[in-house]
C-alpha cells in the first residue's frame, strides 16, 4: 500500500466558500490525479490519499485507513476499537512533530551563519 498525506487549514481563503467535506474530497481527488495512475501500474499497489486538517479532522479514505488498521490491531490485541484509534491518533501526531521538528533543525543547519 503506497499512502500520501496532505495537511490542510480549514481557514485560508481558497477554503472558505466550501463545506469542510467538500475540501476534504478536492484534496483527496488532487492526490489520486496526481498519484493514483503510477502507483497501480508502475508499483502495482494500492494508493490512498491521508487528507487530514490543521484542526485534527480527518478526510473519508483517512478515516475508512484508521478504522481499518484498528479493528486489526483490536482483534490482534484485544483492546477496545476506539481506543485503538486514539492511540493511531496520537502515534501520527507525535510522528508530524517529529518530522517537523527534524525539518527546522535541518533548515537551520543549512542556513549560513549571519554576519556580526
């Protein structure tokens, strides 16, 4: 399975004039155009488009991809599905910190020393 995800903030002005569930879908349709055609005929895989919000809202095929993976890791652990789903939640948002936090460190490496 080949995942892509977007963040989007619910606030700007491109945003404004549609329903949240409407972003959601053009999101989630721009990453297919963009994405869906190579993967199943040059990676023969399936792809799925993780759309989520700057405010923790979830796109369709994010929601459909988490419940799945939980209901697996319920049967496999035998814990409660939502509990499950709160820990994915929380396994993703630490892993965005992470990757956010290595990109500034990163950009700050590269950057040149300012002159005194």
């Amino acid at each position: 399975a080949v995942v892509s995800s977007r963040v989007r903030d619910p606030r700007v002005k491109s945003n404004a004039n549609q329903s949240i569930q409407k972003t959601y879908e053009k999101h989630e349709t721009e990453k297919k155009k963009a994405y869906l055609q190579r993967v199943l005929q040059v990676e023969k895989a399936v792809f799925t488009p993780l759309v989520m919000s700057t405010s923790g809202g979830l796109g369709r095929e994010f929601k459909n991809t988490l419940k799945q993976l939980a209901k697996r890791k319920s049967t496999k652990t035998g814990y409660a599905e939502q509990d499950c789903i709160r820990y994915l939640r929380l396994c993703l948002s630490f892993a965005m910190v992470r990757s956010i936090t290595v990109s500034i460190r990163r950009f700050r490496w590269i950057l040149p020393a300012s002159p005194s």
